[in-house]
C-alpha cells in the first residue's frame, strides 16, 4: 500500500486539475462565453456550475448587470440658433455577450461606441428642438426618443440602451453673457415703447381733457351770459316799470343806494358843494334844493 500511495496522490492532484480545468461557475450577476482556441462555442446567461473542454476551452465573463456611461459634454446648436452645452449619461447592459466580443471587446470599447452614438443622437433630437423646449418638460420625450435612436444601431453590439438622461443643459459662457446682453436690450427696448406709449396715451387724455375743459367753460360761459343777460333785462324792465308807476319814489331809492355806496367806508371824506344835487334830499325830503347859503 506504500508503494501505490504516491501514484494514488498523482492520480487525486490530476483529477483536482481536470475538474479545475473543466468546471466554472456562473455567478448571478455574470453572463459567460465559452471559447476554444479563441472561438465563441456557446453563451452560458444562466447562473451556477458549468463545464468546458479542459485545456483547449476557456471562459470569458460579461457583466450582466446593468452599466452607466457618462457622456462627454457634447455641445448642440438648437433649432433657434441657440449653441448648447448638453452633460448626459446613459444606463445599458450587455444582452448578447457574443456580438459583444466579436464587435467591441471590452466596456473601453463599448464606451467608445456608446460616445459616438449618443452624441449622434443629442445633435440628431436636440437639433430640432427649440432651446426653450429642451427646458421645458417636453425633455423627457426628447430623451425616449434618443435612446430608441441609439438603441437601434446598439443592437448591433449586443447591448440594449435602456436609458438616457441630461443632468443639465446650459449656455456657452459667451453665449450666455451676449444672451443676456440681448435680453436686457429687448427689455429695455419694450421698457421704452411702453414708457412713449403710457406718454402717449397720457397726452391724448391731457389734451381730450383740456378739450372737454374749454368747451364746458366756454358753454357755461355762454349760459351765464345768457342768463345775466336776461337777468339785466328783467331787472331793467322792472326799474323802468318802477319808475313809469312812482317816478319820485324811484328817485329816492337811487338817492338812497347811492347814500349807501358812497358812505359805506368809515374814513371817507367827500369834498361836495352844499347845493349839489347829491345832498337834495339832506335839506329837503322832498328833494329839492335849498338856498345857496344851507350846508
């Protein structure tokens, strides 16, 4: 039994290289490519323990979890002429491990491939689209229908697309100070118009109402000539009508009032000759005048 142990090790240590050169494992989150002598043989997508040809089969793993790719900021000139700076990424994982390897090779080429295809399909969707309509919440249909673009030629490298988002989109430095120069421009340009239109409009009332002003006083001003002019008439047919019916008394009434207007001031001094007609009515009630020697 001596004699056959170290055979028996030879054979056990031959045994344990075969099974470790025939036997692989699968985890879940792996996708596995058999080849032999560098040719695909078959895609083992399921997870667990798996054999091989030993020595002339090998295995190749592929993720088959799902991969983010971080797009180098791409800038994109919108419909409007606006040039954008768009910073995206895009989640896709490997569903064909053998178009995989036969195409791109490793994730550096994938991404590689990745790179051209989206930015192709930013300037392709964005392109079209308005700067303010990239903004607005129309973004996430852009986005869908980017990544059904890319996913279309991905296909071809055994990856599906699944997602594509823009973290930010923003103006070029430049283009944003000279936008915002244009902006404060047009603000003030219609700051203006507004402020000659307000002038306007505030003239047009100014001078309707200093129209309006004019011809109310020129109309009351007429009316009141009017009236007084009846007024004067009435009154003056009234003091004829007065004097016709008692012309004495009339001429006392005269006396009297101008008595009043004359003496109405407490300094008033009066310089008259005694025989005037104005003091008649001082010596004689009936008003006539008295001698030459009353005072």
């Amino acid at each position: 039994m001596n004699k056959n142990f170290p055979l028996l090790l030879i054979a056990a240590g031959a045994l344990i290289v075969l099974a470790y050169s025939t036997l692989f494992t699968v985890h879940q989150t792996e996708q596995a490519l058999v080849l032999q002598f560098g040719d695909p043989k078959r895609v083992v997508s399921e997870p667990g323990l798996n054999w091989k040809l030993p020595f002339i089969q090998n295995v190749t793993y592929f993720d088959k979890r799902i991969l983010d790719y971080d797009i180098p900021e791409a800038e994109v000139i919108a419909s409007d002429q606006k040039r954008l700076v768009v910073d995206a990424f895009a989640r896709y994982r490997i569903t064909d491990p053998l178009k995989f390897r036969q195409t791109v090779v490793t994730l550096a080429g994938v991404d590689a491939r990745l790179s051209t295809l989206l930015n192709a399909g930013l300037r392709q969707v964005l392109g079209k689209e308005s700067f303010f309509a990239i903004l607005s919440g129309e973004r996430r249909a852009l986005m869908d229908l980017i990544r059904d673009r890319v996913n279309n030629e991905a296909a071809q490298f055994g990856i599906e697309v699944l997602d594509v988002r823009v973290r930010r989109v923003d103006l070029p430095e430049a283009n944003s100070q000279a936008i915002y120069r244009r902006m404060q421009t047009e603000r003030e340009r219609e700051a203006r118009e507004a402020r000659a239109q307000g002038a306007e409009i505030a003239q047009r009332i100014r001078s309707r109402a200093d129209r309006e002003k004019t011809v109310l006083l020129a109309e009351a001003k007429r009316d009141s000539e009017i009236t007084r002019g009846k007024g004067d008439g009435e009154r003056n047919r009234i003091f004829a009508e007065a004097v016709g019916a008692d012309p004495e008394f009339f001429a006392f009434y005269r006396s009297m009032r101008a008595y009043q207007e004359a003496f109405k001031a407490a300094d008033t001094t009066m310089v008259l000759s005694p025989d005037s007609d104005f003091f008649s009515y001082f010596s004689d009630i009936g008003g006539k005048r008295s001698g030459a020697g009353g005072r």
